[in-house]
C-alpha cells in the first residue's frame, strides 16, 4: 500500500508539471478535452510534502520494517505447509510441476534467517527465487491449458477458515520485496529525479504557491529535498551532464532557498511594521490616555462607541467584529513565522553532489542580516536622524520578533544582535579593543559613523545654522527652528543621550568621544596659530596691562588679527565641551545602572590616584576612563589635557600669553549681540561655551606646560646621578596653584577691560560681561566665588540677577506653580546660606564664609528636584563638585548680606534698584 500510494503521488507530479508548462488548446476539433492547469494550486505542495513524509518514515524506521518482515515470513512457511496439507488440496491432486515449485516456496520460506538477537541491518538474504517460483505458480493456475485454476485453490483452502493459499501466497510475495527490495522500491516510487527537466516550472510554482493563501511553510522541506535526486539523471557515458546537472540543480537550490529566507524577512516585517506589533504599542501613547482623560471629564464619551478622535481608537476597538482583522492578521504572521522557523530548525542538510545547504545557517544569516537592514533604514527617517529613545524603542521591538522566532530554533539570535550591535558600533581588529591609543587606520560601523557624524555636523558645528544653544539649566542644547525633524532639545537631553549609549554601547561613546576631540583639536590649533601670528601684539598688550596703560593697550588691541574667528572657534569648542561633558554624564549613569560595581570601582579608584606630574601612562588611562563616564568632577579641563597630549598642542612660549589674549575677547563685537536668558541659564549667541572653553583650556595648557617643562629636566640630568627634580613640578598640587593663579590673573585683566570700557553707550554689554565673568568663576573649579568680589562688587551682581528674574515670565509662573523644577527663582526662594566646603579634589582653597552667595539652578548642580511620583519636594547632594550658590537673591528686610575678603558692601530692602543704585562701594562710582 505504501509503495502504491508513492506510485499514485508521483505519477499525479509527473502529470502536473508536464501540462503546467502548455497552453490549453482553443480548438474545436481537439479530441482531447483541454485541462487548465493553476499554477498556484497549493495541492502540488501537499503532493510533495506527503511523498517525502512517507519516504522519510520509510527510512527512518526500516529496520523494524525488515525484521517485522522475516518475522512474519518465518510464521508465513508454516501456514502454507499447513494449506497444503489439508484435504482439499490433497483432493486436488496437483501435478508434479506445480506442488514442487509450492514446495520450493515452503523451502524458500523456511531457510530464511531468523532476526532473534541479531543485528537486522547485518541480514542479508535474497528472496528473488521466491518470488520467482510464486509468480511460475501465479502463471500456472491462471493458464487457460493448465487442468487446476486459480479458483480451485482458493475453493480448496478457504474452507480452513483462514487465510487462502493464494492470499498466503500474495502477501508473502509483497513482503519480501521489503527485505531485499526496500530501497530500490523506494528510490523507483518515491524519486522525483524526472522533476529536474521542469526545474524551472518548479521555480515558478514554488513561488506562487509557497507564501500563499493556502501554502504550508512545512512544505518548503519537500520542495528543496527533489534537488537531491537531480543528479541522478546524468548519464554516465556523458560526463558534461553531471557538471551541467549539478550546476543547475545547486542553482535550483539557491534560488528555492532566497524565496524562502526572503519569506521569512517578509513576515518579520510585517510584524515590526506599525500595522503589526506597532499598532499594538500605538495603544498605550500618553496622548491618547490625555485624550480620554478630557473626553470623559467633559461627559462626551459615548457608552459604547468603538470609534476614538484625532486618530486614536478607544480601548477594545481591535475586539469588535468588524475591527478584528488586524489582530487575525498578526495571529496568522506569527504561526507561520514559528512554523517556518521551526521546520527549517528541523531539516536535515541538503546535499547536492559537493554540496550542503544547512538551512538552519541561512536562516540565522537572514534573520540578522534582516535586524542589521532594519536597523540602517530606521536610523534615520524621512526627515533626518531618527531619536535615540525612538531608535531604541524600535530595536526593542524587533528583537521581541526575534526572541520569538528564537524559541523554536536551536541557535543563539540574542548573541547574534549584539555582534550586529558591535559590529556597527566597532568593526577594526579585534586587536584594537585592547589598546587605547588610536590605531593608523580605524574602521567603524556605518550606524555609528550616521549617527556621530550628524551630532558633530549639526550638534557641535551647527552647520544648518539652526541656532544651536546649550542650555545649562536644562542641561541640553535647544534650537531656534528644528534640526532635521526635532528640535535640538529633542535628540541631545539626558534621556536620548542615555538611549544612545544603550544602543551603541561604550565603543559607540568613544566614536563620538574621538570625533569631536578631532574638531576640537582643529580649534585649538586654530588658537595656537593665532597666538603665534599675535604674539608680538600680545606681549605689548600684556606690558601695557600690567603698567596700566589703557591707551596703549586699546590701541594694540585693534591690532589683533582675526579675534572675531577665533572667538568663534572657542564657541564652538565650548559647545564640544558640553556636549561631551552631557556625553560622559548619560555614559555614567548607563553604566551605574548595568554595571553599579564597575561604576562605584571606577568612582573610588579616582579618589585614590597619585598626584604626581608627569602621570604615569597607566594613572593617565584610568583618568581618561573615568573621565569618559563622568565620574571625575574636572570633566572639562581633564578633556581638553587629553586632546593636548595627544595633539602635542600647547608646546610654545606664546601659549604663555593665553590669559592675555582670552582678556581680549571681552572687546569682541559679540558682545553687541549677547543677551543672559533665565529660563536657559546661558545667553542668546552662545557665549556662555566661551567661559567653558577658557577654563578648560587655560588648565589643560598649565599641566601640559609643567609635564613638558618636566621631561626636558628629566632628559638633562640623564647623566647627573646625584642631581634630583624640583619637588615643587613634580606635585598636582602646584600645578592646581598655578592654574589658579592664571586664572586670577585673566580674572583681574578681563574686569579691568570690561570696567575700563564701560560708558552710556555700551552699558548693555556691561551687563552681559559680568554675568559672564560670574558664570566663569561658577564653572571654574580654581576660581573661588569671592574672586569676583574683589573686582566687582557682588552688590551689582546682585542687581542684575534681581531685575532679569523679576522680570522673567518663567518665575511668575513658577511662582504660580510651586514647583522649582521650572524656575530657580522658586529654589532660590527656599534656599539657606551654607559655609562651602573645601573641594573633594587637591586645589587649594580658603574656607570662605559665603552666606551671601546664591545661584539659581544650573547645570552644575540643583539644590532641590521636584519628585513627581511623590508629590514632594526632595534634597539631593550633588556627585561631581559641592553646590556654590550665585544668582538673585532672597530679598527681604529681615536678611542682611555680609561681604568677605575686604568688601564692605551691603544692602536690605524689599528689591534693587534700575541701574545699580543700591551699589555703594567697588571701582566704580555712580552719580
């Protein structure tokens, strides 16, 4: 029966694609009756499926077959003695011809060997000669001559009340042929190898049939199993048949296989388009919660309306009748997306002469192939770069498809994402992962080189000119019209930076890291170029300053060439600056939130290295490394060392001149166009980067200074044992000093231009400059606040602060809303004086009494951050640098500020004064 069914099937394969290929034909006289053939009749799939379901079954368990077989032959000799024996047949009396060739069968029968206890794949036995004399029997009884028929045998033995003989005789006819014959039954019913001269109609109905409608991923398994026997058409005294068969049956191989895998990467996009597991998420947007919210408060929701508003549908909408598809859609794509995987995960390798297709490898190939695609064409959308968090979100989402898919294959896909991941954050060699000086030629995945190279163009250089500012109190950068398809504040605050470190991980912050280190190197070669062609203008300036002459100084100020570009270039490096100082900062928490023993290892490591100048190379590695996640509180000056070091940046006398030509700037037409913002702690041009980029670049050029000025001491006493080093070069804390001296001095320069050119004219800019200078002091860890307050009265500073928060709409509203997340002007209200602390790092510091200081919340640290969750307002200490106060003040009659370090000045009343009134002591007098 199995060999007939075979037979049946294969014959019905054989028909069909024979008539598949032609044409009906539209003649009348036609004696045939035209058959349509569909070529997208999924019953072809059935046909082969079941013929190679039955032949694998066949196979798998042919040694129980064989030995079922001689079982039931063995029990076969004795029955057919027994039949020959009774009375009927003795009755018949049967001619000598026919009752040797029954007694030969008997025989036949009766030697066969018996499988008790014996390996049934070791039998061999041939049973041609019994099948031979059977069907000698068979002809004899059927003869028309012969005087015995085939019924008077039966007549004679079914009285028995079994089995005839001819029955007995019959079956085991059949079953021997499945001891001796298995295989070649097998390979003439159930081979397909005649299919390879229609291989290319296989192709076509493959396709049309496969992802049907009706079609069966199972089935896939049958299609491509055929190819095996293609080869066995060649004819031997051809040789050049077996080469052109096997090309083309591998070809048909491949070709069924690229259907298969591109139906596979069909299903997985359906399912992570928005109409798949995307529509699902689109039901929990906040929007449409908000939605809801109204509707119902308003009393306008209908009982029982399936149908939302402004595009969104009310809960429950997919479970109506009419809205179900979808969700029917989804049920479908997922079983077959499991069926075909786990059929592919199940089938056995493909050999084709030389060669073997392992699906299970294709499959994993296109299933990360298909991630990696997916994740190049979702970087960036129709407009530009897509968010991180939207970004992040999307691979999430494909990797539950994957995750789903994995369950039913016996691969590892999770490690196969994270290569891809690695491999677009990091493709050099292996070897490079373990050095951390930068290799001649560094390869990098093309995602993160979209992504890099579009915050740095965009971000960093602003080269749309969309009015990139950063905002320190936000602690991200804003926009006055949309990047692409955001606004900056949308792709550059903490939670989408912290979204691009989870995706890229810390080699993808290291590729951003390294870009803008490149620009920044480029800017500061620009200001060494500048100090160097102005070198001779400088020195004059800085006589003239320190001899007090403002005539000859002004006049030699003019002559600097180029200031306006180099104020711009340090700009911009400022931005860099914050940028990367946000960078480090999301990197830092990522990491404290996936690794907090690697975090809090790296946080007190840092805390325990010597300060020595110049650093060891593995002390400066482990700097460099905590820098980069935040957890050093210099993050700035620590950055721009590095770039330094690694540039050779900083190797002249003219660097000497560096705070002289910073002081310059504040004579810069900028200033025309600065204007503080309250609501963003910065002003309107950006040059509040300026005061980042001079403190950080003042700091890093001293200790790059004293560890050249170290190894050309240590190269010329090579040879003079007994001569030792300075102490005082090789100790962090001089260095600290001599930072902070140079940053006084710039201090004192740059009050005495701003204050030496003030006048009724350009008293706005005025304004500007001393916030400046008061911002500076607050970002610079080697300027302590009562700096200022020896050159400009913090009275006037106060006035300032007092007018430009009194007159912010931010603070009416804050006031309104209570909350001191959205103001300063709030926390500020709420603050108390408190005595600062020294420094956590090694710089000096005098313990100054600051009750008098406050500052507005910033992005160096908040005093207090309103809980949302809890409705309360909690304190939380800073991690990087203890909180300095500065801003407005709480003005009230029962609070009287007291000035240190030589200031007498004071001042009570409900609020300042226009134009400085209440000022009534510093260097300038007002009438």
């Amino acid at each position: 029966m199995v060999f007939s069914a075979l037979a049946l099937a294969q014959c019905e394969v054989m028909w069909y694609f024979q008539h598949v290929g032609i044409a009906s034909s539209k003649s009348k006289a036609a004696r045939v009756v035209p058959v349509d053939i569909d070529p997208s009749d999924p019953t072809i799939g059935f046909l082969l499926d079941g013929i190679d379901r039955l032949c694998c079954l066949v196979r798998k368990y042919i040694a129980a077959i064989r030995g079922y077989t001689l079982s039931y032959l063995s029990s076969c000799a004795g029955r057919i003695r027994f039949l020959l024996g009774t009375p009927g047949m003795v009755a018949l009396d049967l001619d000598a011809t026919l009752k040797g060739l029954l007694q030969k069968i008997v025989r036949h029968l009766e030697n066969m060997p018996k499988p008790q206890g014996e390996n049934i794949s070791a039998i061999t036995c041939d049973l041609s000669e019994l099948r031979k004399d059977w069907l000698s029997v068979l002809m004899i009884v059927t003869s028309a001559r012969s005087s015995i028929n085939i019924r008077h045998l039966e007549k004679a033995t079914v009285s028995t009340g079994k089995e005839g003989l001819l029955s007995e005789g019959n079956a085991a006819y059949n079953w021997s042929r499945c001891v001796d014959e298995l295989e070649s039954q097998l390979s003439k019913h159930g081979s397909l190898k005649k299919l390879y001269f229609y291989h290319q109609h296989l192709t076509s109905v493959f396709r049309n049939t496969m992802f049907g409608p009706e079609g069966r991923p199972q089935h896939c398994c049958a299609w491509l199993g055929v190819a095996s026997s293609f080869p066995e058409c060649a004819s031997v005294i051809v040789p050049e048949e077996v080469t052109k068969i096997g090309r083309d049956a591998v070809l048909y191989v491949e070709s069924l296989i690229e259907s298969i895998m591109g139906g596979l990467e069909g299903l997985i996009n359906i399912l992570d388009s928005e109409g798949g597991f995307g529509s699902l998420e689109m039901q929990l947007l906040p929007e449409q919660a908000a939605s809801f919210m109204n509707l119902t408060l308003r009393g306008s929701v209908p009982a029982k309306s399936p149908k939302g508003i402004s595009g969104f549908h009310f809960p429950g909408y997919e479970s109506y009748p009419e809205n179900n598809s979808s969700i029917k859609m989804l049920e479908a794509a997922m079983q077959r997306l499991t069926n075909l995987c786990s059929v592919l995960n199940d089938m056995e390798p493909i050999c084709v002469l030389n060669h073997v297709f392992v699906l299970r490898e294709y499959m994993r190939e296109c299933i990360l192939g298909n991630f990696k695609r997916r994740l190049l064409s979702v970087l960036k959308n129709d407009n530009d770069l897509q968010r991180p968090s939207v970004l992040e979100s999307l691979i999430h989402r494909h990797s539950s498809i994957v995750h789903l898919a994995e369950q039913h294959i016996s691969m590892d896909l999770t490690q196969g994402i994270r290569e891809v991941l690695l491999a677009e954050s990091f493709s050099g060699p292996v070897s490079s992962l373990h050095l951390f000086d930068k290799p001649a030629e560094q390869h990098t995945g093309s995602a993160i080189e979209a992504v890099c190279n579009w915050y740095v163009e965009n971000i960093v250089k602003d080269v749309s000119g969309a009015g990139i500012l950063f905002a320190p109190l936000h602690k991200c950068f804003k926009s006055t019209r949309p990047v692409g398809g955001y606004f900056a504040d949308s792709v550059t605050d903490l939670r989408e930076l912290q979204a691009f470190v989870r995706i890229f991980g810390g080699y993808g912050v290291d590729r951003l890291d390294r870009m803008m280190k490149e620009h920044v190197a480029a800017l500061l070669n620009c200001i060494d170029s500048s100090l160097r062609v102005n070198r001779e203008v400088l020195e004059v300036v800085a006589g003239s300053m320190h001899s007090g002459d403002r005539i000859e100084r002004e006049a030699n100020v003019k002559q600097i060439i180029d200031m306006e570009t180099v104020v711009g270039f340090c700009i911009q490096a400022g931005q860099a600056i914050a940028f990367d100082c946000l960078l480090a900062e999301a990197a830092g928490s990522v990491l404290e939130e996936g690794a907090p023993l690697i975090h809090s290892l790296l946080a007190c490591v840092v805390k325990h290295l010597p300060d020595e100048i110049p650093e060891k190379k593995e002390i400066r590695r482990m700097r460099r490394v905590a820098n980069s996640v935040g957890v050093i509180s210099d993050h700035d000056n620590e950055w721009i060392r590095s770039i330094l070091e690694e540039v050779g940046g900083a190797n002249n006398g003219s660097w000497s001149l560096l705070p002289y030509f910073f002081a310059t700037f504040m004579t810069s037409n900028i200033w025309n166009t600065s204007a503080f913002n309250v609501d963003t702690g910065g002003f309107s041009n950006n040059i509040h980067c300026l005061a980042r980029c001079i403190c950080a670049v003042i700091a890093g050029s001293e200790f790059v200074r004293l560890e050249r000025e170290h190894q050309q001491k240590q190269s010329l006493s090579n040879g003079h044992v007994s001569e030792t080093l300075d102490p005082e070069i090789q100790n962090r804390l001089s260095a600290e000093t001599c930072i902070k001296s140079t940053m006084q001095l710039f201090l004192k320069f740059t009050t005495c231009i701003i204050l030496d050119s003030w006048n009724e004219v350009n008293r706005s800019q005025l304004v500007a400059k001393l916030i400046f200078l008061d911002q500076l002091c607050e970002i610079s860890p080697y300027l302590p606040r009562s700096s200022l307050e020896a050159h400009v009265p913090y009275t006037i500073l106060r006035s300032i602060y007092g007018q430009y928060y009194a007159n912010s709409p931010s603070t009416q509203l804050a006031l309104l809303s209570g909350s001191p997340q959205h103001s300063p002007a709030i926390s500020l209200a709420h603050a108390s004086p408190i005595i600062r602390q020294p420094r956590g790092d090694s710089t000096p510091q005098s313990s100054v009494h600051s009750s008098g200081f406050f500052k507005p919340s910033s992005a160096h640290g908040r005093e207090q951050i309103y809980d949302t969750d809890s409705g309360s307002i909690r304190s939380i200490e800073n991690k990087h640098r203890n909180v300095r106060r500065s801003g407005p003040l709480d003005y009230s009659t029962s609070r009287k500020v007291k000035f240190v370090e030589g200031s007498t000045s004071g001042s009570t009343g409900p609020s300042p004064l226009p134009r400085f009134a209440v000022s009534r002591s510093g260097p300038i007098s007002y009438k």
